[in-house]
C-alpha cells in the first residue's frame, strides 16, 4: 500500500540559526532542524541511536551532526551514523519555500 505523505510547518527560515539545531515536536515526534552553511535545511530525529543523546544540541560540521553525549558523527542527509560507529536514525525530507520550512511526514 502507497505510504501517504503530509507536509508540517516547522519554522521559518530566517528564525533557523545557521550550524545550531533547534528541536521541533510534531505530535509524538521529536525531530532535530538543522540549517547548513549551504543553505539547505536537514531534518532527522532527535536521538541519537547510541544512548538517546540529543542531536538537536550536538555540532555541525558541514553535512554531519556530533552527537553532544559521545560524539558520534552522523550523516544528516541519509541518518547513518559514521565508522567505526553503526547505527542510524530516521531522516524527514524539508521543503523551503519563501522563508517557510516544512518538514514531510508519514501519515
Ligand atoms: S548518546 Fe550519542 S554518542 Fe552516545
């Protein structure tokens, strides 16, 4: 069956702080906004999948989260978690347009 898809307003995108997350709860989603030096805004869920630290106050560095706890390095465009670290966590695809950011979500 064809998964059906919802789009949520999540910010706008002149309130999203370059290189800082902001954490975003949609329903009983936590979700982690991320705002890259390229302009493009990422959107993953907040916990990372080691011991549930909070990615949304972790360290951006181009494409990649530092998870705050331990330092996990993890891939904001498809969630994995970098080596010699295994794991990953679930990404949301973003949507800009003028300066609102919404975030798609699975019905
Ligand atoms: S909880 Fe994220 S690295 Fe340990």
């Amino acid at each position: 069956m064809e998964q059906t898809i919802r789009e949520v307003f999540i910010s706008n995108y002149d309130e999203l702080p370059v290189r800082l997350g902001k954490a975003v709860v949609i329903e009983d989603r936590e979700i982690a906004v991320f705002r890259l030096t390229n302009g493009n805004v990422k959107a993953i869920e907040n916990k990372c999948p080691h011991r549930g630290g909070v990615l949304s106050e972790g360290m951006i560095s181009g494409e990649h989260v530092f998870c705050p706890l331990h330092d996990w390095k993890i891939n904001v465009n498809d969630g994995l978690v970098q080596a010699p670290d295994k794991g990953c966590v679930q990404t949301y695809k973003t949507r800009i347009e003028g300066n609102q950011v919404y975030v798609e979500l699975p019905q």
